[in-house]
C-alpha cells in the first residue's frame, strides 16, 4: 500500500484516501501541540481557556479520524483491537515527569 506523496506506481482511490486521511491526522496532531505550546506559553487566562477549547474540539478531530480509518483500513482495525497498552501495567497516572529534550547526540548517547 502506497504511504507516501513520492511513491512511483498510482494509488488506488481508497489508498489515496488512506493517504489524505493519515495526513488529516497528522496536521490534528500537530495542531493539538502547537495550540498546548502556546496555553503553557501564554498568561493571559481568557485566551488560555479559548485555546484549550479549540485543542480539545483538535483532539476530538483526532478520535473521529482515527475511528474512521479503522473502518477503512482493515489491518488499521485489526492493530486496534490488539492493543497492547490496555492491561493495568501500562496505565498512565498523568504525573510523567518532564522528559529533557532530545538532540542528536542523545539519541547515540551523547550530551
């Protein structure tokens, strides 16, 4: 199935829509954290409420999609509902701790 906008053979019209769908996501996503970079960057409280208002209808976009791929992508489906993260040992309790910012070097173990 043909993932990318430089792929060489012509996508069929469902993996084009796939394709347009996964990017959709995409821009959801970043969207949700350009708008929680600018709340915890912010300190006036009206427009910090807005913008949470507007992350959280970005974050419903993100369900609505990705329900929707999974009723077009069968293996998309088949992956959800083999989700490994729901048994009790990986529940997020929501106090992660704030991870350093990754650079090259520490991606090879370097500072």
């Amino acid at each position: 199935m043909a993932y990318g906008k430089n792929e060489s053979r012509e996508a069929s019209p469902l993996e084009q829509t796939l394709i347009w769908l996964r990017e959709d996501l995409v821009g959801e996503l970043e969207a949700i954290n350009q708008y929680q970079w600018h709340i915890d960057n912010i300190d006036n409280e009206e427009i910090k409420g807005l913008l949470a208002h507007i992350r959280d209808d970005e974050k419903e976009h993100v369900a609505e999609l990705t329900h929707l791929i999974t009723r077009v992508d069968e293996i998309q489906k088949e992956k959800f509902l083999e989700d490994h993260t729901a048994g009790g040992e990986h529940v997020v309790d929501g106090e992660a701790e704030e991870a350093p910012a990754m650079t090259v070097g520490s991606l090879f173990g370097k500072k």
